[in-house]
C-alpha cells in the first residue's frame, strides 16, 4: 500500500527537491515537507487518511478503515512493523489468525473513531498505532482474564504496564495521535477479555492426566469479565458512532481532554490549527505560499496548485 501511495503522489511532479529522486515516481517529498520520507498530505488524504472533516462532513466513514494500512513515511511503516513483530507474532502464534486479525481490525476502527471525536479538522491522522496499542491491550486483559495459568505473573504485568504507559507518554509529543493510541488501547483491552479467554489451570491438568473429578473448564470471574467487555464495547461503539455522526467535540465538552494528545512547552506548541493561515501572491504562472504564523514562504507553479494541495502545502508551512 506504501508503495501504491507514493506512486500516486509522484513526488517530481510537485516539487523540484525530491528526496531519493532516482526513485523517479517514488521518490519521497522533502523532509521540510516531510521528515518521515513520504508522501503529501494531500496525497494521504487522497489514499484515505483520516480527516475529521472528511468523515463528519461528507459522511466518509469507510476512512476510519483505510487509515489502518496508510503510513506517513517509510519511518512511519518500519517503526510500526517492528512492533508489529515482536507484539503480533506472540499473540498470532497463541491464538490464532482469525482472533487476533479480527482484534487487530476493530481496535484500529476504535482508535479512528476516538480520533475524530476529538482531533482538530485540520488534522490528518494515518498509521496502525490504534491496532497495536490494541494488542498491548489485549495483552493486559488476556493476562488477567487468564491469570491462573501465568507463571510469573506481577513481572508479566509490571512489564507490560510499562511498555504501555511509555508509549503513551510518547503520544503526548506533538503531531502524533495519542487519541488513536488510547482508543486502540481501550478498545483492545475489552477485546481481550472477550476473544482471548482460556480455560483454568486445573482443567488443563485434568484433560492432560485424563482425570475422571469434574472441573469448569473457566472461572466464574472470566465469564463476568467476558460479559461486562462485550456490552461496554458494543455501547461505546454504538454510542460513539451516534455522536461521530452527529458532529460531536468532545473538546468543547471536556477542556482538559486535549492534554492526553499533546502537552504544550517551551520547545512546541500543540495547537495545529493556530498557525495555520497562508497568504498567497501569484503573477499567473508562479505563485508564493507564505505562512503568516512562521514566516516559511515557498514557490509554486500556479498551473500545478487546487484547493486541496494549497491546504496541505500552507500546513506543512505552518509546522
């Protein structure tokens, strides 16, 4: 899909500096555009990257979907592989394709629809960062629901607390989108209990020495844990559709949410949207974009110039 998204976005056509340009087509924009070695914006937008105005506005919910497999640079795609290695790989092996790919898709959705409930509309947001923060969370349930059968259990949660609560500390730096984080963590976490259940230690060992003395294959807590996952994922997914679709922000509804995105300090600013006017002067053949907020001015061939790249190159202006 990666190589797809550059094809189209055919990086010589657009720019004169082009990263990698013996690629032709493929070549990367540059990383004053983008420091991840990818595509525009626009062309992201073009592919399916999610845009809240896109799917609020013109009804485009299938982009809550094909955000999943877009990636905003070939360092973007590698550091999501990486985890996906050593994270999917574990589960796969344990439970199966079918489980964990069904786990792996409904948190990345869970991610995008938390995503445009409270992302800004200038935003673009790509990635499978809501799918593996669901992993990780379903690595968490899966070891409490089925406690009795780890071994070294408060080391395995201890770690996994940790590689969780990191990565979400990551998410708080600007431009990335910790909302894709939290709402592929929550997500994943009730999926968990619900498609990760195993049975208890003791009727394993019955079934191993084929002992004849009745055991519940599971405890009576993972069938409660079982029941209550799959109704709150279900009403907060039925929920959060309603609102999505309603137009809802939970920023003008929650004034603090906006730190679990990013924290502002001295050295960046996480307001994506304050900076982000242009100005543009053209003489009919070339036209300048200048962003008002940092002074960055850039030239372009007028002919070559819509709505929508226009968008896109004064935000990249802008950060």
């Amino acid at each position: 899909m990666f190589i797809i998204t550059m094809y189209v976005n055919n990086c010589p056509k657009n720019s004169n500096s082009c990263v990698a340009d013996f690629l032709g087509r493929l070549s990367f924009q540059p990383t004053k555009e983008n420091n991840l070695y990818g595509p525009t914006a626009s062309t992201l937008i073009k592919m399916g990257g999610l845009k809240v105005s896109k799917v609020v506005d013109e009804h485009q919910a299938w982009r809550l979907i094909t955000c999943i497999w877009l990636h905003g640079g070939v360092i973007h795609i590698l550091i999501n592989m990486v985890c996906l290695v050593f994270i999917g790989i574990k589960l796969e092996q344990e439970f199966g394709f079918l489980r964990i790919g069904a786990l792996y898709v409904i948190s990345g959705i869970g991610g995008s629809l938390i995503s445009t409930l409270f992302l800004n509309k200038v935003s673009v947001s790509v990635g499978a960062s809501g799918a593996l923060f669901g992993l990780l969370g379903a690595m968490l349930s899966e070891l409490l629901t089925n406690w009795t059968i780890y071994a070294s259990k408060f080391a395995t949660l201890t770690v996994l607390l940790i590689i969780v609560g990191t990565n979400l500390v990551v998410g708080l730096l600007p431009f990335v989108d910790n909302y894709a984080h939290i709402g592929g963590f929550i997500s994943g976490f009730l999926l968990g209990f619900v498609l990760l259940i195993q049975p208890q230690h003791r009727w394993m060992i019955r079934e191993r020495i084929r002992a004849s003395a009745p055991v519940n294959k599971h405890n009576k807590y993972q069938y409660v844990l079982w029941m209550m996952a799959a109704i709150l994922l279900i009403v907060g997914f039925i929920v959060g559709f309603i609102l999505l679709f309603r137009g809802y922000n939970g920023n003008d509804h929650c004034s603090w949410c906006k730190y679990l995105n990013c924290i502002p300090t001295s050295r960046w600013n996480c307001d994506q949207t304050s900076a982000v006017n242009c100005v543009r002067v053209s003489n009919g053949i070339q036209t300048n974009i200048t962003c008002e907020g940092t002074g960055k001015t850039r030239s372009f061939q007028s002919a070559d110039l819509n709505d929508d790249n226009i968008k896109s190159f004064c935000a990249q202006l802008c950060t």
